[in-house]
C-alpha cells in the first residue's frame, strides 16, 4: 500500500479518492472549499484515508504517488507549480499523476519540469463520468514514461476499469479529446434522431429497444435515450466542461491541422444550450435545442 495524495475533491474527485482509501493506500486530501475535504475526511475516517492538508504543498509533502484531478490549465498550474503546488515538495522518485482534462501542452510542460525535479509525471485524463468515478469504473488515458505508469498504474487501478498508457507525455490528453469529439458527435446524433421519433408519432422506447440491438447501439443511446426522452438533463458531466473541453479539442487542431467540422457545429449547440441556462445540464442536453423554447 501507497502514501498518497488526492487534490481536487469535485464530483469525480471526491469518490475517486475515495476508492484509494478504501483500497489500504493511506490517502492525504486536499481541496480549495474546505468543506468538502472536512466532508471526505469524516466519510473514509474509517479507512486507512482521513488526513488533509492546507495546501497541496503540505499534502504532497510525504506522499509516493501525488494525484490532481482539477479544472482547467490554470486550476493545475497553480496546485502544481504555484508557491503552495505540490511540486514544491514532492520528493524524487515519486510519481505526480493528473487525472484534469487539461491541454496537451500543459502535460508537456508538467512532465519536463517534474524530470527536472527528479520525479515522474504522467497525464491521465479519464472517462466515464460521475457514476463511473463512483463505481470504480472509469477508463483512464495516459501519456508518459513507461517506468513511471508501471509504478502508478497499480494504484489508479482501485477506481479503473480500464488504464492503457498510450505514448509520451501529452498522449492521454490528445486521446481524451478523440474521445470527447466522439462523445458529441454521437449525443448530437442521438438527440435528432429522439426528436424525429418523437415528430414520428413513433413509439421512441420501441424505436431505442430495438435499434440498439444492431450497428446504432452506442453507450449514451443505452443510458440517455430514455432521460433525454423525458427532457431530464441532471446525470453527471456538465454542458459548461464539456464546452471547455471541446474548445482544448478545436484549438488542438488548429496547430495539428485537423479538420473537425462536426465538432465545430457541436460546440456551437452546446453554447444555444448554455444561453438557454442549460449550463449545469448534463451533455445529453442538446436535445433541449428541439424541446424547448
């Protein structure tokens, strides 16, 4: 079992560390509300978790393996390379893990100056949302040095149910936005088709049931099509991140010179939902574009 450090205690955050406590790892938190790391401190004070610190400093101080799981480039620079980031104290040989879906360029950089430091660091953005953090079922994408995945890996297993490393450091970034590019394309697609259902005068639970035995079957068609049947939008990943995610995606392809013209008109949708107050709406949202006014 590890000395571990969990910073960042959001809605993924806070079940994931939770998964690292109840696993044995002796588990040290550390979130910018204090409230919510009090929160977590009394839920897991039966495991071997429990302890929090008043910076990510602090919390990173004795820790083997460090994880971050924040909001954006920003939010990680500051808990990592800021007077009170966990780079100023996380000792070398140890292994600092970013589960943030961050920019590709920001991985690179976190991964160059931890060599410098003389510790490893590997960017491991993840998918499978709330309900797959709470589950311990979340695929996890990483980018880094094989060595330094080797020594993380069997501890990022106590809420994974699948982790691949994928390439050099910036990799589980790029990958996590293949991965957000298919998820709107496929939610966009989804929706239109409920709606022309449902303008059918179709039996649209007959329609689901029966098409998602053959080549239309998808995750969020097995796990939405009935809530966003019924206009319900309040399950997990929000419409606000998942526009900062596709923006990471687009402004990746502008220097890598991909063409993403779904994703473009996507990203699009997903502001007409925001201006419709949908902004904490989950990503299966975009129906609402067709249902309401």
């Amino acid at each position: 079992m590890a000395r571990v450090a969990f910073i960042g205690l959001g809605v993924m955050g806070y079940p994931m560390a939770g998964h690292l406590a109840k696993a044995g790892h002796q588990v040290t938190v550390y979130n910018r509300t204090t409230i919510k790391a009090k929160q977590w401190r009394e839920a897991y004070k039966g495991s071997h978790g429990g302890s929090g610190a008043w910076t990510p400093a602090k919390a990173a101080a004795e820790a083997e393996v460090v994880f971050t799981c924040v909001g954006n480039d920003d939010d990680l620079r500051s808990v990592t390379l800021g007077p009170d980031g966990v780079f100023q104290t996380m000792q070398p040989g140890t292994v600092f893990v970013d589960h943030t879906t961050a920019s590709a360029d920001i991985a690179r950089e976190l991964a160059a100056e931890a060599d410098k430091r003389g510790f490893g660091a590997i960017d491991a953005p993840v998918s499978g949302g709330q309900a797959g953090a709470e589950n311990g079922q979340l695929t996890i994408m990483c980018g880094g040095d094989p060595y330094h995945y080797k020594t993380a890996e069997p501890i990022i297993d106590a809420y994974a149910k699948q982790s691949r490393l994928l390439g050099p450091a910036g990799s589980g970034q790029l990958t996590k936005m293949v991965n957000q590019i298919c998820i709107g394309g496929l939610v966009q697609g989804l929706s239109e088709a409920i709606h022309f259902a449902q303008k059918a005068d179709l039996d649209v639970a007959g329609v689901m049931d029966v098409i998602s035995k053959g080549a239309a079957q998808s995750w969020q068609m097995e796990n939405r099509w009935e809530t966003m049947n019924e206009g319900e939008f309040d399950f997990g990943f929000a419409v606000d991140w998942m526009r900062k995610d596709l923006a990471i995606c687009l402004a990746e392809a502008a220097r890598n010179g991909a063409n993403l013209p779904v994703t473009k008109i996507v990203d699009g949708y997903y502001a007409e939902v925001q201006e419709m107050g949908g902004n904490r709406w989950d990503t299966s949202s975009l129906i609402a574009r067709f249902t309401r006014s």
